[in-house]
C-alpha cells in the first residue's frame, strides 16, 4: 500500500508491529505483573538497579528485541532499510538514555504500558516525548539536515 506524500510507509507492517508490541507487553503485566518498560529491564540486566525480574531473565528480554526483528526482516527478505552513521546512532543512544533517566521511564514503558493504564505520569510523559519528536524533526528540516544518507 503507497500513502500519498509517503512512498516509504508500510502501514501494514507498522500494524502488525503495533500489535505484536502490544501483544508481549499485555502477556509480560499479565504473566509475571511487570510493566514492559525497556529502559527499566536493561538497568536490571546491567545491574544498575533491582527488580523482580532475574538478570538471566532481563538479558533474555533484551536480547529478544534485536533478535525477534532479524528473524521478521528474513522472513520477509532481509534487511532493506537505511541507517545513520554509528557516531549519529551513539548520540542518539546516549540522549535517550539521557531522556529515560529524565523521564522516569522510556516511551515503551510509559507509551505502550502506561497510556494503556491511563496513568496521568505516563500521558504527560508521552505528551513530552512525542512534542520533543515533532519539534526536533521540525527544526532538522528547517534546518535543511538530514541524519540519513
């Protein structure tokens, strides 16, 4: 399917992520009563703080994300996207994390599980992330960047 104005979009994909993402947050707060906040099981993987979760348990999670999408991009027919260079990639990691330790929680945390709760925290916190989104890419074109190739 091709969106006018958007000859990349795969709204499709975009659907069946949603609901695949949806999906596993639903079965980890309903089997094991902990939120799937990313930013929260990677500091208990590192040992950066305590939770109910097992480390071997935490680095299986994370290990899953990366995973979970190779095997989906295979089976569709490998990898086809574009990415930014590994420095632009590093800043971009280090000010998420940044921004997760600011926030109290990552957008997976607070957009996926959160919102779904309606937790007031979360709302405002997703609010935040997606304004800060929208007006970085805002001045990235006014601007005239472009982070990818």
């Amino acid at each position: 399917m091709i969106l006018p104005g958007f000859p990349d979009a795969a709204p499709v994909d975009g659907l069946v992520g949603g609901v695949l993402i949806g999906l596993a947050a639903a079965i980890m707060l309903l089997g094991s009563g902990r939120i799937a906040g990313i930013s929260g099981i990677a500091a208990q993987a590192l040992r950066i703080s305590r939770g109910s979760m097992p480390v071997s348990s935490a680095w299986l999670f994370l290990l899953g994300l990366p995973l979970g999408s190779l095997v989906v991009a295979f089976a569709k027919g490998g990898l086809d996207g574009r990415f930014a260079s590994p420095l632009v990639l590093a800043i971009a990691g280090f000010l998420v994390g940044v921004g997760t330790r600011l926030g109290s929680g990552c957008t997976s945390g607070h957009g996926v599980c959160g919102v779904s709760r309606l937790s007031q925290r979360s709302l405002v916190a997703t609010a935040v992330f997606m304004a800060s989104g929208i007006a970085t890419v805002a001045a990235m074109n006014a601007l005239g960047l472009e982070v990818l190739p």
